[in-house]
C-alpha cells in the first residue's frame, strides 16, 4: 500500500509539472493531449466500475458522456443568448454551476436508463443500452436550435470565479484536480461495503439475491455513479474543447470507451488511465502515420487481450513482479 500511495504521489507531480516541461521543449500539443487522456481517463474509469465491478457490459456508455458535453453546450448557448431554457432556467458560463449541473443530469439520465435496462441481462442489456444511447444521438442531432449535426460552440470558455478557461494550461490543472478527486472518490466507493456488495453481485448473483440482498438496487446505485462520472468527464470535454457535438453520444464513442478499459484491463483500478493514455496515445501517432490507423490499433488490441492477463496495468505488474524475483 505504501508503494501504491509513493507511485500515485510521483504521478501527480510529473502531471503538475508537465505543462512547466512542455513550454521549456516546445512540446505544447502535450498539454493537450494530456488533457483529453485524463478526461477519458475519468469516462473509461466510469465504464469499468459497472463492468469490471457490478459486471454490467454496457455499450450506451457515451449516452452520459454526451449529456454531460450537451448541458455544457446548451447551458452556455442560452448564456450567449440571453435567454432562459423552457422560459426559467437561466443560462451560464460558470463551471461551479455547468459541471454539478451536468453530473446531475447525466445521472437522472442513468437512473431512467438503467431502471429500464437492468430489468434484463446478458445480450439484452447490452443491446438496450446501445439503444438507448442511439436514441438520445438521433435526438441531439434533430435539435436544429443547438446546431444539429454541426453541435454547439461555446464560444467563451467557462470561468471558474475571476479565472478564465480559455488558457488551456489553467483549464488542464482544472482537469487534473476534478480527475484526482474524482479517482479518490471512486476508490472509496470501491472499497466500501457498497463495492463488495457489487463485486459479489458480479460473482455471483444468485447467492446474493439468496442473502437477502436486493441486486437490481446494487447494480442501479452503481449505474447511476457511473453515468454521473461520464457525464462529468463530457462536461469537461466541452469546457476544454469549447464545442459540443453529437458525435460523443454515438455508439463509436462507447465502443472506444470499451477498448479503454480492455486495452488499461478489466477490473483493475488505475487500468483506465493506462488504457485512456495507451489508446490516445496510438490514435495520435498511428493517425499521423498512415490513414489505416484502426487496422494497426486492431492488431495492437489483439496482441494485449490475447498476450496479456490483465491489460496494460496486468503486463506491468507482471514486468514488476519478474525484477523483483530476478536474482541479484
């Protein structure tokens, strides 16, 4: 434990530094990159704690992502415009009120979804889900007075009191506090009676309903925490990016979340920010390579989930656990 807390503490001050180091190389794309790693790093995290948790394979993941990228978006667009939604919810810039307001209804989002879809298991809940998200991204894109297809652009970034998010340095130290106190939280939960009680549903369900314990109000609970951090992780994509699209509510989206979380490992805590890092990383640099980047990305996927127990957090506790055992 005392190793783990040693690593993480080190890990926070190689990102707090990162912008220092990006400006002295001229490496300032890394910024930015960064960024959007820790933001998915905080969506895939979501989507393993009901599926390497609560064993809940969801493929409507992106449904909460882009409701939290679309409160962000309208909330600012009728600040702009000065003109209150439905006539009495007022506009506004300011993150203290678009991030809670963006959880909140990402999670109002997920108990609805979820009351519904986790009436059922297996295959069923996976196709419900992806019907689910499916719907809401057809639904976006019908809303003409928020852009339709085109999203919405948020012209004037969020303010957080007197500071403006238009300086991506400021806003990628917004992000890496709101991903260390959301990554806290998350591992509270996990380790609380709640998360035992979930991982035995996934164990085992039959058993657990035996106990006497109510599954389908354990996996709900557990939906719902996980569509909220979607939807925060979408919220902070739209501060970052200024622009909302209905591109981050479509099946693609939740696809890639899910190749997060395998490429990262399934179950494992810190897996997501590997995966989110590893995944981005390759999209990047194959992209600039060759146009047939998915194919290599393909390859790469199935090397890790055939040659690798555990993802890329499995294949590093293996390589640790070979240099300790190596003879000096």
């Amino acid at each position: 434990m005392r190793q783990h807390l040693i690593f993480i503490a080190a890990a926070i001050v190689c990102l707090s530094v990162l912008p220092l180091v990006a400006e002295a190389t001229g490496q300032l794309a890394l910024v930015g990159l960064t960024s959007r790693i820790m933001i998915y790093a905080i969506a895939a995290a979501s989507l393993n704690f009901i599926l390497g948790y609560g064993g809940m394979v969801s493929f409507g993941h992106a449904a909460f992502f882009g409701i939290g990228n679309y409160v962000v978006g309208i909330l600012y667009f009728h600040h702009a415009e000065g003109v209150p939604l439905w006539g009495f919810i007022p506009g506004s810039n300011q993150l203290l009120i678009t991030l809670p307001t963006a959880v909140l209804v990402a999670g109002f989002a997920a108990l609805v979804i979820g009351s519904l879809a986790l009436r059922t298991r297996g295959v069923q809940f996976i196709m419900i889900t992806l019907a689910f998200a499916q719907m809401l991204y057809f639904f976006f894109v019908s809303l003409k007075t928020y852009g339709g297809e085109d999203g919405v652009i948020v012209r004037g970034a969020n303010d957080l009191f007197a500071l403006s998010l238009r300086d991506k340095t400021a806003m990628y130290y917004v992000i890496l506090v709101v991903m260390v106190l959301f990554f806290a939280f998350l591992w509270r939960v996990v380790h609380s009676s709640f998360g035992t009680v979930l991982s035995g549903i996934r164990q085992n369900e039959r058993r657990m309903t035996a106990m006497g314990i109510s599954s389908y109000r354990y996996k709900l609970y557990g939906f719902v925490l996980a569509g909220m951090g979607a939807g925060l992780a979408g919220a902070l994509m739209a501060v970052f990016m200024r622009f909302a699209s209905p591109d981050t509510l479509h099946w693609t989206k939740s696809g890639e979340l899910l190749i997060m979380v395998i490429l990262g490992g399934v179950g494992t805590f810190f897996g997501p920010i590997l995966g989110a890092a590893a995944f981005l990383i390759l999209q990047t640099y194959l992209a600039a390579w060759t146009e047939h980047w998915q194919l290599a990305m393909g390859l790469i996927l199935l090397g890790i989930v055939l040659g690798t127990k555990g993802g890329a957090k499995g294949l590093f506790d293996s390589i640790a656990r070979k240099l300790r055992t190596e003879p000096r």
